[in-house]
C-alpha cells in the first residue's frame, strides 16, 4: 500500500529535505533540474491550460497551499471553474497539499 503524502510524514526523522538556500559551495552539489513555476497572474484559463499540459504528459501534479483553510478554498475554486479540472482533481492526477512553501518550483523528471 502506497504511504500518503501528509505534513506529519515530511516531518518524521527519517523525512528527507531539500534545502531551499544553498549553504557554502560544494563541488558534489546535485542539480535537481527544478524551474521556476509559471507566472499565471490569477488567470485560471492559463493555470488550467498548464495543469493540463501536465497531466497529459502523466505527469504528478502537486499544488500546495500554505494552511488547510486556503487548500480547501484552493479546491473548491479550481472544482467549481471547469468540470475537467474538477475530474482531475476527483482522480488524484492533481493533488492539493498543505504544505507552506516560499516559491513555486516545477520538475521535469518523470
């Protein structure tokens, strides 16, 4: 059985992270190959037309939200804005998380 993504998993001793400032230079540093995420500027036809690029190319989509109240607002507004995106959401090809984070970032790797 898969293990759920939730907060207390990221925050168990054995969670692994990814520091978000580089601390001193190393030359064993890893790329991770992470890209800014897309400027969407509050327009849903883009956000929408992103996700679905994404999830065309089965890709894992995770939109995270800084507390529980703004994850479900998240939700309900991208449910209630097109029923494909409501559909994506219900199947879990888009997940929304509670999980504060400073900037969005998107990963290419499969």
């Amino acid at each position: 059985m898969k293990e759920e993504r939730t907060t207390s998993n990221l925050l168990n001793k054995s969670a692994r992270w990814i520091l978000q400032e580089e601390i001193g230079s190393s030359e064993n540093k890893i790329e991770l190959g992470f890209a800014d995420a897309p400027t969407i500027n509050s327009n849903y036809e883009i956000l929408f037309s992103i996700l679905k690029n994404y999830t065309d190319k089965s890709f894992d989509v995770l939109i995270t939200a800084e507390n529980e109240l703004q994850s479900i607002r998240l939700k309900e507004l991208l449910s209630e804005f097109k029923k494909e995106l409501s559909d994506l959401i219900d199947s879990g090809k888009i997940k929304i998380e509670t999980l504060a984070i400073k900037n969005g970032f998107s990963s290419q790797r499969k």
